[in-house]
C-alpha cells in the first residue's frame, strides 16, 4: 500500500484530503508543519513514504523550507498546495524541486488524478529503479545520453544520471521524438496526463532541471534545445 504524507496546518484540509485518499485505498500520515515533515522523512518512516503533499504556508517551518531540505536526502514526489496568489512561490517551489502543485481550494478529482499519476512514476521510476534486466528495444540512445525505460536508468557516456519521475518521462518523451518540437502544452498533457493550464512555466522548470543534468555545458545545450515560442526538442 503507498503511503502519502500531508503537511498542512488547515485540519479541515488534511481531514478532507484524508478521506479522499483513504477512499482510495492510500495510508496516510499527518503533520502540521514542514519541521515535521522533514523529521519523518530523515527518520525511518520516511523510508517508507511514496508522495508527499506539502502547504507552501505553515507556521514553524515553511513548505518551500522543508523541501529544500527534503531535496537533499530524498527524490520522493512532491506535490506543493498553494493558494491562487502565490504565483511566486509556485515557481519556486517549481526550481527547488516540487514535481506539481494543486491551488486551493481544490478539486477532489483533480486531486486524486495528479496523486495517483505520481504514485504511478514513482512505482515504476523510483522503487523500481534496481531492476536492471533491459531488452535492447528498450533503449534509446543520442549521442551520450542512453536512456532504457525498461530499466528506467539514464546514463551520460556511461555515467548513471539521477532523474525524477517527471524528469525520466519529459526526457524520454523528447528522445521518442527526436529533432521534433514538441510544445510546453504537449509536453503537459503526456507527462501529467492532464489538461495544461499555465504549464509553460511548470514545464520550463522542469526542462532546466534536465538539461542540468544531461548537458556538458547546461548554458550551451548540445542535446535539449528550446525552440523560442514553439517548444523543446533532443537534437540529433
């Protein structure tokens, strides 16, 4: 069963979103405030923690705070709850390091789609990132970069590359298309299965992160190029 960790100091938020996750069949754990959160997931029960649902705005210990600090021992996938006008902190949350955000007050549907396709890349990204037995028709290799979704591994001229969930999705989407531009809008609506509403920004994050991660020189691309006003593509 996953387990899915909320931080909020709203309790009627955390009952609500308690019971729509319970009801679907999820463990849940509370706590009130990011010094919490981040006490569990150094600890051992963090260990056991598949998502984590985090308040931007919370007493003792922000949520931007605590998922810098989960950032640096932790690739679990984080979603920010923010409300409609902090825009600002949606981004950066964004580049710290949150994999999505849902604005308050929210749609339990909404809610429960975006946790449950986390949970999915997390499953099959994170937990299962030591199964190794890779078919040849697996691999997608440009240039340095072989990517091999069934192993769910990314190497730089042989050199493992640790990616998120969404990080492995975008770039593998990318490397399926190669030479071909693919929208902010695209991007969205195959990574997070879901409508892409305001995603440029989401997505542009995202694509910084990776091009940090696969590029010899992240200020001079080589493979992940941005066309201006049309989208990202993997030059070949």
């Amino acid at each position: 069963m996953s387990k899915v960790l909320i931080c909020d100091d709203e309790p009627d938020i955390v009952a609500a979103i308690s019971i729509y996750l319970e009801s679907e069949g999820l463990e849940v754990i509370t706590v009130s405030n990011g010094k919490e959160a981040l006490d569990i997931m150094k600890g051992e029960a963090g260990q056991d923690v598949s998502l984590l649902l985090l308040d931007i705005m919370m007493p003792v210990m922000d949520g931007i705070t605590a998922m810098a600090a989960i950032r640096k021992i932790s690739n679990v996938p984080i979603i920010l709850l923010t409300a409609k006008s902090e825009d600002t902190d949606k981004i950066m949350g964004l580049n710290i390091g949150a994999d999505d955000y849902v604005t308050k007050p929210f749609n339990p549907v909404e809610l429960i789609a975006r946790v449950k396709s986390m949970l999915r890349r997390y499953t099959q990204l994170g937990c299962m990132a030591d199964v190794k037995e890779a078919r040849d028709d697996s691999k997608i290799v440009i240039g340095g970069i072989e990517l091999d979704d069934k192993a769910k591994e990314v190497l730089l001229d042989g050199d493992v590359v640790n990616l998120t969930p969404i990080e492995f999705e975008i770039l593998k989407l990318l490397m399926q298309h190669p030479n071909e531009v693919l929208s902010p809008k695209k991007i969205y609506e195959v990574v997070w299965h879901d409508q892409a509403i305001g995603a440029e920004s989401c997505v542009a994050v995202h694509i910084r992160h990776i091009r940090e991660k696969i590029e010899y020189d992240s200020a001079n691309p080589r493979f992940l190029k941005a066309v201006w006003g049309h989208g990202y593509k993997i030059e070949v």
